[in-house]
C-alpha cells in the first residue's frame, strides 16, 4: 500500500562501514534536488560537513516523516533503540552482510529513494519485547527489544538453571547454557541458530528458546502476544549475562528474575513495493529448493 510523500526525511547510521561515506553523499545529492527537509544524525552531520545540522536521533524520531538508516542491522537495532520509543518508519539501506532488517541493497539508493519520494512503499509494524531486570522483586533495568532478549553465561561460566514461568503459571526448570526471548523480527537471528522456529513478521508472539538445553525434550516454546514470561536464575556457577539486542547488557547474579512482556512501543519499518518478507528469507537464507 501507498504512503504519504514524506516531506521531512532523517538521516542516520554507521558511517564507520567503508562505503558509508561514499553513500551518504549519494543519498544528500539525491534529496538536494528535492523538496524534502533532510535532518542529520550527529555523525552523519559532521561527516557531511554540515554540524549546525546535527540533531539527536531522539529529536530527529519527533520531526522526520521518515528516517534512512545507512548500515547493518546492527545499526536498524540501534537507531530504533535511540528512538526511545517514536514510531517514525526506518527505512535500511544494507552496507552490512546479512540484511534481514536492511534489506534494501546499497547499489538500489537511487531507486529506493525515488520510491520513496513518491510514496511506493509500505510499512511493516514490528512486535517488541519489554524485557525487566529485578533483583529482590525491585526492578533494576527495562529495555525494549526489538530482536531478541538473551540471558547467557559467560565465558568460563558453567551451565545455569533457569526456572521460567507463564503467566504465573510454572513451567519447568531449564539446564542450559542460557535462554533466548525472541520477537517475530528475531526469529531468525539467534534464536534460529539456537533451533527455533520463524515467525512472520506479523505474528504478535514471544518465543523462548533454550541455549543448548541438557534435556533433549526440551524445546522452544512460542507465547501469546499479552503473556507474562518470568525467568528466574536458580543456580550459576560463574557470570551471568542479560544482553538486549545485542547491544546493552547487564551483569545477573543467582536469584535474579527476567520479566518478558509485549510492549507497547512497536517499531516500524518501511520496505519497498514489490519487495517481500519471503523473497528476503529466499535470499538470506539461501533457500533454493530442492535438488531432489
């Protein structure tokens, strides 16, 4: 479906990549030529020469209509964080090597853009997690996840036993390595290498994951869009992490709890008419049929 023309557009990303630079003078030369008001994350601001221009990404989320994200999607995940909860669409141009969030190629900017410029584009709403930390029933952290929520042992840590519940409800008590608390977005990050299963994008639904469960019949689980996951730490014998996203992380210790609910901040991201969820599985995941 057609969107609105965006009139005011940001700009953010990972200007570190190699061709970051490069792309980002393309994609300033390309809305110069436009009437679209173009608004620059601090980097990117000071990388194009223009620092009176540079604005927090917070700021940008209140103004844009839409932001380009140039990078991986390490950077989608990180801008979305920065947001802090604004639903502006992030449209991902892929300068990484995977590309399930940035799914638009670096070498197709000129076309997305004008796609863009003439509203040929859609916006998928993506679930998230609120994932809290407490310690002694006080709440220490909360963060939004939109990938994934991992609670890991450290590296010489031995195994950890997690009590997990839903919905008040006990379910069992896990021996593994860790748990994986994935969103439909993060089905096919760790939690796929881990042995869960993918989500459409669509799906409202959390899903846990065990990591290298000492129990064969255990098996991931996928939880109802308003569920309430508890995860407790019974027993560690080293360091113990909650990493959200991959990119915040908090120490746990023994008797520490994992509160998993939906939140109510989604993210939205913009892709491109013609463009599918399933030709990017294809794609990413290499599916090529069968040679049977």
């Amino acid at each position: 479906m057609n969107q609105s023309v965006p009139k005011t557009i940001g700009i953010a990303g990972n200007l570190g990549k190699p061709e970051s630079r490069d792309r980002l003078f393309e994609l300033l030369n390309l809305l110069n030529h436009t009437q679209v008001t173009t608004l620059l994350e601090q980097e990117a601001a000071a990388l194009a020469g223009r620092p009176h221009d540079a604005q927090p990404l917070r700021a940008i989320g209140t103004k844009a209509d839409l932001i380009i994200v140039l990078g991986g999607d390490g950077t989608i995940l990180r801008v979305a964080r920065e947001l802090e909860g604004a639903t502006t669409p992030l449209l991902g141009i892929n300068l990484g090597s995977l590309g399930f969030l940035t799914s638009v190629p670096s070498h197709d900017l000129p076309a997305a853009v004008q796609q863009v410029l003439t509203g040929a584009y859609a916006i998928s709403q993506r679930f998230t997690i609120e994932t809290t930390l407490l310690r002694n029933g006080h709440r220490l952290e909360s963060h939004r996840a939109l990938n994934d929520a991992v609670v890991s042992r450290g590296a010489f840590s031995r195994i950890v036993r997690l009590r997990v519940s839903i919905d008040d409800e006990w379910l069992t008590e896990y021996v593994c390595d860790g748990m994986i608390f994935a969103t439909p977005t993060g089905s096919t990050a760790y939690s796929l290498s881990a042995g869960g299963p993918i989500l459409l994008p669509q799906a409202r639904a959390c899903i846990l994951t065990p990591i290298c469960a000492h129990a064969l019949s255990n098996r991931p689980i996928v939880a109802g869009e308003d569920s309430v996951v508890r995860c407790q730490v019974a027993g560690a014998a080293g360091e113990l992490l909650l990493t959200i996203d991959g990119q915040v992380q908090m120490r746990m210790q023994v008797g520490d709890e994992v509160e998993v609910r939906r939140s109510p901040h989604p993210v939205r991201l913009a892709t491109l008419t013609g463009q599918t969820y399933f030709d990017v599985l294809r794609q990413k995941l290499k599916w090529s049929g069968s040679n049977v």
